[in-house]
C-alpha cells in the first residue's frame, strides 16, 4: 500500500510515548492496513480517519459488495484481546457489532455508526440518563468461561498504584489533598472489593464511546452503542464513577461548593437510575478524575489531561 495515511495527532503523540513499540506500529501502519483490505475485501479511507480516541487509528471502509464498515487498528496492547473478547460475546447487545478481527494485527472491522453522544449537543443531565440506560444492558453480557480476577489486582488497587506512581514521577502536578483523597477512595474501594457483585464492566464508558446507531436495531434500545470496552471484572459503580468523571466544562470557573454540588447532583443521578450505592460511585468518580488526568498527563497530552486535575482540586 503507497497511500499515505493520515493519523490523528493524539493518536501519533500515544504511539511516540509507547517508545520502540509505537514507533514500529507507526511506521507499519500502512503495511497493515493493506493486509486487512486484501484479506476482508475492504477498501479503507486511509485520508480521512474518523475523530476520536488516542489509542487507535480509526477509518471508514467500504466492503467489495458496497456495504459500509469502519476499520479500528489498535496500538499495542494486552487489553485487545479483551476487547474482542467482550464484543464477541455481547453480539450487538449494547455495544458495537463485531464484523471481524485480527489480534495479531490488533485489527477489527465494525459495524458503522454515527457521532457520539458528544458531539450532539446533549445536556449532560441527559446525556448521563442514555449512560445509564446503556450500561444496564451492557452489563449483561457473559463472562467468558475463565475469566477471573484478583483481589490483589482489581481496580481499586491498581489506579491506586498509578496515582502515586505518576504523581510523584510527574514532578507532582496536582496538590497533595488531591492526591490523598484520591488514594484514600482507591482504599476503601479496594476494601469494599466483592466478585459476587462484580459484571463485565465497560471500562470507560464517557459520551465519546457512545455512538449513535444509524437506524434502530435490537440490542441499542437507547438509540446508542458503545465502542471500545476494556471488559474486565469490577463493581458496577466503576462503570458509573467513569461516568461522573467527565463534565470538566461544566466544572471549571466554578467555585468549589458549586461544582461539588453540581457534581454530587450527577452522582445521585447515577445512583437512582442503576440502583448503585451512591458514595461507591462519588469514590470511584473522584479516583477516576485523578488518575485520568496523571496519566493524560504522562503521555504529554496536557491539554487533555490538566482539566480533570483542575477539577479535582474543587472536588477534594
């Protein structure tokens, strides 16, 4: 393949901050892209990749019958395998069809789908409820036969570990209030840990992972469908702390009682709508906002990153 392919810029910063790794996917890029177009009889838009994400090259693509799909190349990663791994088994059910994959080549063809809810102009009031909506029919999907986890390596302890990690290796961006609130949720939710309450998560359900359908199917009752699950075992509330993460426009100029009210207004929200313990969610909300914006931070992305520790310093 000789055509040039245009990556999006955070998708190039993500791969570069990868070292070697990314470097080498960068550079066979194009070389994959003309496999998968020989071996799924596709042609790809390689000029015109699809807004959004940092982590993969995202393209439209016409099938040789005329049918249209989209494309996702993923950098490197051992959580693919688990993204394939959760759409394979949720059929459409709440999240993006699976037309094929590859996890050698970290490759899927998908369905294709429409702008993401955040890009509608939605209030987030109802922009949380479609979450909602969305999340109690994607917690149903299977777990797939096998699949576990490890109290000593559940979420909770691991965002706990990359908080203080980051934050100390970051030359400490954010205050040290942030930072111990932050660890002390990641704490008690590593305490609260139960795999009797734990579903096929999404992982990182924010407006932007949530497309719309183009017209209405089964399995997309909320009109939408998520893309990108990392699929792995937690708490519910995980999902909906991610969730509650977001709004940092909504957030930033306020002062602090009012963005902690306007905050805890959205956290019960979440809580009425799932039947969810309430401050599970306010904990992973705010463990979230912090970790997030360390480890947007760590890639160089500080556009991106510096607004959720912003906010949390009104939050703490």
């Amino acid at each position: 393949m000789t055509r040039p392919v245009e990556v999006p810029p955070l998708v190039r910063q993500k791969a570069r901050s990868l070292g070697a790794v990314g470097e080498r996917w960068l550079t066979e890029l194009a070389s994959v892209i003309g496999d998968v177009e020989r071996r799924w009889s596709i042609d790809v838009d390689v000029g015109r990749p699809l807004p959004g994400g940092t982590s993969s090259y995202v393209a439209r693509a016409r099938t040789r019958d005329g049918g249209e799909a989209v494309l996702k190349l993923s950098l490197p990663s051992p959580d693919f395998a688990a993204q394939v791994r959760t759409l394979r088994l949720a059929k459409g059910q709440g999240y993006v069809r699976l037309l094929a994959y590859d996890l050698e080549r970290h490759a899927m063809l998908q369905e294709t789908l429409g702008p993401s809810m955040d890009q509608l102009g939605l209030a987030p009031v109802q922009q949380i409820e479609t979450l909602c909506t969305m999340l109690r029919r994607a917690w149903r999907v299977p777990r797939a036969a096998g699949l576990t986890v490890d109290p000593a390596q559940e979420k909770a302890h691991a965002l706990g570990e990359l908080v203080g990690r980051l934050w100390e290796g970051l030359g400490r961006p954010c205050s040290e209030r942030v930072v111990s609130q932050a660890l002390t949720f990641a704490g008690r939710r590593a305490a609260a840990f139960d795999p009797d309450r734990c579903v096929v998560v999404h992982g990182d359900p924010h407006p932007a992972n949530a497309l719309r359908v183009t017209a209405p199917r089964a399995g997309a009752d909320a009109g939408f469908v998520f893309v990108d699950p990392d699929g792995f075992l937690a708490d519910p509330a995980y999902d909906l702390g991610v969730v509650l993460r977001d709004w940092c426009g909504e957030l930033r100029g306020r002062g602090g009682a009012e963005a902690g009210g306007l905050v805890r207004s959205y956290c019960a929200l979440l809580a009425d709508r799932t039947g969810v313990d309430e401050r599970a969610v306010w904990e992973w909300g705010f463990l979230e906002r912090v970790s997030t914006g360390l480890y947007v931070l760590d890639f160089g992305a500080e556009e991106l990153g510096r607004p959720f520790l912003d906010t949390a310093e009104l939050l703490a």
